[in-house]
C-alpha cells in the first residue's frame, strides 16, 4: 500500500512538472521567452499543493483521534507520508534554489 502511494505521489509531481513544462514552451513560443511568470506560477501551486496534503493530512488525523467512522488507521498514515514527502521534496526544491542563487551572486561580472 505504501508503494502505491508513493507511485501516485510520484505520478502527481511528474505531472505538475510536465504542466510547467507545456505551459514555459508555450509562453517560450509566444513570446520568444520565457517569463518569470511561469516558474512563480509553477511554485506557487506546488507550495499550495504541499499545504493541502498539510491539512488534509492533518484533518484527517484529527478525525480519526475523535473516532470518525469513516477514517481508517491507513489512511491517515498514508496520507501523512504523502504530506511528509510533500514537504521533503519541497524543502529540497528550496535548498536547490538557494543554492544557485548563493552561485549567481558569487559570479564575477
């Protein structure tokens, strides 16, 4: 069970990367470039989708504590990971970015 989520987790990132991808060729295509339009669009839905898995995550977790009928041990778990990697794959993005930032400032003009 823990492999099929982490497949769907992997499927859902391959296909926000493949949408940022269409959506930069095609504004790349328009206009002759790229604009910084995109990548923050880009960021900004992966950052909202990090936070969503967050609170479902965490929602879920809350109702399985008051005994929600509906909400099994699984799920709650899974859900977690999924919030976990989430953040993980996240926090790395953001090390990566730093990271060429810290690069780009220390190149000589």
């Amino acid at each position: 069970m823990t492999v099929t989520a982490i497949n769907s987790a992997l499927q859902q990132l391959q296909t926000l990367a493949a949408q940022a991808t269409d959506s930069a060729q095609a504004q790349s295509e328009s206009n002759g470039a790229a604009t910084a339009g995109t990548f923050s669009a880009a960021l900004k839905a992966s950052l909202d989708k990090i936070s969503d898995d967050q609170l479902k995550a965490t929602n879920e977790s809350k109702a399985f504590e008051l005994g929600a009928p509906n909400v099994s041990l699984n799920d709650v778990v899974i859900d977690g990971q999924k919030a976990n990697i989430g953040f993980q794959f996240g926090l790395q993005v953001r090390n990566k970015l730093v990271s060429a930032y810290n690069d780009i400032m220390q190149m000589s003009v």
